[in-house]
C-alpha cells in the first residue's frame, strides 16, 4: 500500500469516549479491511505533515521496521517525530470537539460513508497557522526562533517535515 492510495479527509467530531469511539472505528475498519488514523489537526502542520507521516509509517511497515505494532500507531509516532508511545497520543483523539484528519489506507468509498456517520466533513481551510498554533508547534518540534527567522515562517511546515523525517535516523 502506498500514501497515495489513502483518503485523506478534514473530519469533526464531537467524541464522549474516545475508548468507545475507538473501538467502533476499529469495528468499521475491520469490516472494510482498512486501516483507519485520526490526526488531531490542532498538532498538526498541515495536509503535508499528515502525508508525510503516512508516506513514513508505510514505509516502516513495508520495510519491516516499525516501532510500533500498527500502522496507526506507527503513522502517530511519525507524527510526532518521537519514538514513545506516550507522545504519539497527544496526536490522536480526545474528548470532546475533535478536528482531525481522518485518514483511510486504503480508501475505500464504503468505508469512508460509514466513518462519516460519526461525525462530518470539515471544509474550514486548516493550511493557516495561528499564532497559538505557530508556538504550538515550535515547542513539540523543539523548533528554535532562530530557524523561524534564518528560514521565514511560511516555511514552519517544512521544518516540522523535516523533524518527522529525523526519526527515521534515530531509530
């Protein structure tokens, strides 16, 4: 399977137990035979940040060298640029108001209806960094003031895919 082959969606959800809520998304992908990813837009750096850690994931698992036992794990912990576990959540779901991209591997259309039914398409442009997002970022990714400044900070994206791609030498 290859990132290309994913549907990549911007999905809200309003989520009472992320546990239960989990357990029927692995329900549906097990149905459909896919495997399902949820990224928390808010730590996120983009469509390109969520592809790239898809891209890497499936590489590793391709490869046979993955952390982790999933690829939805495995893709989190790409997210995050870290090998721990205890990082890679922060990345997923919570409780409460959740704007995420929800990823399918492989898409697949029936899939993809039924994932629906538990919350909606989001069409808000979420490519923008807010100032809190911009800080956000900066202090997950250990990315200094001096990099935004040497680089620009329309460029805060890359450096956070390039923090993704740094832990493919620190494994």
């Amino acid at each position: 399977m290859q990132e290309n082959e994913c549907t990549v969606l911007q999905f809200r959800s309003e989520i009472k137990e992320p546990e239960e809520f989990l357990r029927t998304v692995r329900m549906i992908a097990l149905r459909h035979g896919v495997c399902v990813i949820l990224f928390n837009a808010s730590m996120m750096a983009g469509i390109a940040h969520v592809r790239s850690s898809l891209f890497h994931a499936l590489r590793a698992l391709r490869e046979e060298r993955t952390i982790s036992n999933s690829l939805e794990m495995e893709a989190l912990l790409y997210a995050c640029g870290s090998r721990q576990c205890q990082h890679a959540v922060r990345f997923g779901i919570h409780a409460g108001r959740n704007d995420a991209y929800l990823c399918i591997c492989p898409g697949r259309d029936a899939a993809v209806v039924e994932l629906l039914k538990l919350g909606e398409v989001c069409d808000e442009d979420w490519e923008v960094l807010e100032p809190e997002k911009i800080e956000r970022l900066r202090e997950i990714f250990g990315i200094t003031r001096e990099e935004v400044e040497v680089a620009g900070l329309s460029r805060l994206a890359e450096l956070v895919l390039e923090r993704v791609a740094l832990l493919e030498v620190y494994r």
